[in-house]
C-alpha cells in the first residue's frame, strides 16, 4: 500500500518559533513510519521556507532552552493553484514529490493565524487543523473573545487597546473594570509570549510596553482566581472531547518558562480530580467553543474553575502544542488514544476535510 506523504511544516517567524521545533521533533518521532513518508519543511525567522534532512534537522534538539533549526540546503518557494508542482526549490524549477497533505506545527502569527493556511488554500493541499476563518477568529483573541460574548459563553472581563492608544490608556480606568491584579497580554501570541501580571500601577506601564513588544493590539483582562483546567477537542463536524486536566503552576502564573523551559514550573494533573459533572459540562463547553469559533481538526480549550463550580473559558488554541509535556497530546492518551492514533486521526480528518470542500 502506497505510503501517504506528510509535509511537516515547522519553525516560523513569531515569538513560539522555539516551541514548533518542540512539538515538531516530538510528532516526527511519533509519527507512523510504515503508513507516512514525512518531507520535513523548516521556516526560518525571516519566513524563508527549506526542504529539511529528517535525520538531522534541529541543533541542541534536548536542551528546550537552546533549541534550534538547522537550516536545509535547498530553499523552497510554493505555486498556488498548481497540483502537480505545489513546491519547488529557488533555484531551478524540479518540484518536490507531491504531498498528499501538509501537518503545520505553527505557533502564533504567520503559522496560526490563518496566512499559512490561506497560502495551502491557493496550493491546493490538504492541512490538518482549522481553515482560514477558524484559525484567524482563534489567534486574534480580542475577535475571539467578542465572538464568545456574543455567543454566551462565560469569560473574563476584558478591554483591547491598540498601539496608537498606548498612551491613553489610563491605569485607574483599567483597574475599576478588570479589578488589579490583571493580566496584561499580546492579542495575537500564546505560549504566554509577552503576558504579565499586574498588582499595582508600578507594574502597570512597563507591562503594556512589554506586551505591545509583540503586537499591535493588546488585551488586558480581570485575574480569575480558581483552577486551571484544560480539554482537548478532536474532529470536524461532529468532534469529540477529551477527559480534562488541571495545570498546577509553581510560579505565580502558567508562564512561557513554566510551560517550556522549567521541568517543576507546573504540575500537571491528567485526568484532572474532578467530579463527573463537571467533567461533563467542561467537554460540552470545550465543543462548542470550538464549534463557535468554526475550528475543525483540532483545538485545546483552556477553563478557568471557580470555587463555585462556575467555568469561564479562557482561550482556544487551535494549534496546540505537540511537545513531550504538551496538554493537547497527553489529555488524548489518558483518555484511551495514544499519541500515534492521534496524529493519524489528525491526518485523515485533513484529508476528508479536503475532499468533502473538493466535491462542492
């Protein structure tokens, strides 16, 4: 039986450049080598894209501190709309062997937000994950957050400001709508890239300057004092939820080093200690934020859990993170689905996805 070819596409411009390397190695590991042939694609900082050696594509690959890509000799460029030659090199023009579809492991813009998927829209090629509109309702979490609200899905109190308001935003203003402390965050990153939290108005504008270091627009939401809990969704049309976890930080919040870099940054409780009710209501809700937000393939919904039993959610990852303390990856094997089932699961959904838009 001919094997199906997979094109890992990693790395990326954004600020999570370092955790797609993470979550790459891991998949390109797991992955079933008698069903895929794997064709590694590597984005470097500057969005230039290469054709990678499996054998050895990443540098400091176990050090998550130091991790790097190693770039590719032969520098790749795309042809929308051109089946038969989707990838060629630069130079020349032989194509790469056509991909049956594209698994992108993308973190934060430029990967996740809805470019990269438009741009294998134009290409013709299959993709795991969320379309166009799903991906980019889902990175923007300022859009994200209005369409929750409209839906009635529990949140946060929040505020968005642009950068051309950084200077107007006003710390007294913020505090008697999302009380102190707050969070200050990116609108646009996750992996926590550029969040903090704020307990006085000390710590207030060299927050808002650290987060708009990332992004033109900037939420600033209410702090929820409650447990961290966490689902994972698979599918696309009729999906399905995952037993839920519970993220018991060490420091002060879930922060980028707690969640990459400090092996005792986080304890992380799979299953969560939960009653079955609330198990219940946290997968029901997990799958109709993802079916709010229009995501197919994949997402990690992230809940806050009062001391009331009242959930808020927090936020949707439509890509989430594939790395060996990842939540996405480790909720689906407490909950009866190993870490290989999951990704071919991931694969063939891309794959109908695709043929089911073909045939309309």
């Amino acid at each position: 039986m001919k094997k199906i070819r997979v094109g890992v596409l990693f790395g990326g411009r954004s600020a999570e450049h370092e955790v797609s390397l993470q979550s790459a190695k891991n998949v390109i590991e797991a992955i079933d080598k008698d069903k895929y042939d794997i064709v590694l694609i590597g984005i470097d900082r500057e969005g230039r894209w290469y054709l990678n050696e499996s054998s050895h594509f990443l540098l400091h690959a176990d050090d998550p501190a130091h991790i790097s890509m190693k770039h590719g000799n032969i520098e790749l460029a795309m042809i929308p709309g051109s089946a038969s030659r989707q990838i060629i090199p630069v130079e020349g023009d032989k194509s790469i062997e056509e991909l049956d579809v594209i698994f992108p492991i993308l973190h934060g813009p430029y990967g996740e937000d809805g470019t990269v998927q438009g741009l294998l829209r134009m290409a013709d090629i299959p993709f795991v994950g969320a379309d166009v509109l799903g991906s980019a309702v889902s990175m923007d979490k300022d859009v994200m957050k209005r369409l929750l609200h409209e839906a009635d899905i529990p949140q946060a109190r929040f505020l968005c400001f642009t950068y051309f308001e950084k200077d107007t935003i006003d710390f007294e203003k913020v505090e008697s709508i999302t009380g102190i402390p707050c969070f200050i965050k990116p609108a646009n990153l996750g992996s926590s890239v550029g969040i903090s939290k704020v307990h006085n108005q000390e710590e207030f504008k060299p927050a808002l300057n650290k987060a708009f270091e990332f992004d033109d627009k900037i939420l600033i939401e209410q702090f929820m004092e409650g447990r961290e809990v966490e689902c994972s969704v698979l599918g696309n049309e009729n999906p399905i939820a995952s037993l839920p976890g519970e993220v018991i930080p060490s420091h002060e919040f879930y922060s980028y080093e707690a969640k990459y870099l400090d092996e005792e940054g986080a304890r992380l409780q799979i299953p969560a200690s939960l009653p079955e009710e609330t198990i219940r209501k946290i997968q029901e809700l997990a799958i109709r934020t993802f079916k709010v937000l229009n995501c197919q393939g994949m997402a990690r919904v992230d809940f806050f859990l009062k001391s009331s039993d009242q959930l808020y959610v927090n936020e949707l990852n439509s890509i989430p993170g594939f790395t060996k303390i990842s939540m996405y990856p480790k909720l689906w094997e407490a909950s009866g689905i190993s870490y290989q089932e999951l990704l071919d699961r991931l694969i063939q959904l891309a794959i109908e996805k695709h043929k089911r838009r073909k045939h309309k």
